[in-house]
C-alpha cells in the first residue's frame, strides 16, 4: 500500500484536457463578466469595478472582481468571484478556503437579469 501506483497516460491526458477546457471556459465567463460589468456602469447601476489579474493578490484571496458603488453618501465596495462549476464540492472548496467571499454561480443557461440581480445583491445591508 506504500507505493503509489502510477497513472495511465490515457487517464492523465483526458484530465490534463478537462482542466484546460474549464480554464478556457473560466477565462471566456470572465470575459463576458468584464463586458457585463462595464454595461452595469454605463448604466448607473454601479460606479465603477476592478477585475484582478490571475494570480494577483486579490486573485489568491478568491476575488475575481470588485465592484463598488455610491448611493446616499455611502461608499461602499463589494469583492466576488465566479464560476461555471455548479458541482458543490467546489462550491465547498472554495467556502473553506476563502471563507467571506461570495461566489456567484453562473451557469451557461443564467439570464444576465439574475446575474445583475446577484451583484447588486451584495450592496444590500
């Protein structure tokens, strides 16, 4: 039981090709979030956002993006990530190891209604 058997290649190559289609299709929502967020601000709907690097400070934090927005004299900011993944150990994964950061579901079939419902969700008190 000490010694680790190894991996079929077959094995390892779908994995490998899973993984590159999940961060394709992260880096595409991401994208599209950017675009979403920007239509938000033009909007009036929020007053501005960042989108943080990959591997950037915030990034490691589990941020994806800050939006932030003024109403009433109050600043406030709200920092979020997303995901494709609607599979609940990931949502777990990422609960445990970025506990306080909201995580915004947004599956292929989500209409951009419930998307903005969602982040202006994070202003309320």
């Amino acid at each position: 039981m000490g010694k680790r058997e190894k991996v079929p290649r077959r094995i390892k190559e779908r994995r490998e090709r899973k993984s590159r289609r999940g961060a394709e299709r992260g880096r595409k929502l991401e994208d599209w979030m950017r675009k979403f967020l920007k239509e938000m601000m033009d909007r009036g709907e929020i007053d501005g956002f960042s989108a943080h690097a990959p591997h950037s400070i915030a990034d490691r934090e589990g941020k994806d993006f800050t939006v932030w927005r003024q109403r009433n004299g109050k600043h406030k900011r709200a920092s979020f990530n997303i995901t494709i993944s609607m599979r609940m150990n990931a949502w777990n994964n990422f609960k445990m190891k970025h506990p306080g950061v909201p995580l915004i579901a947004i599956p292929p079939e989500m209409k951009p209604e419930r998307v903005r419902e969602r982040i202006l969700e994070l202003f309320e008190e």
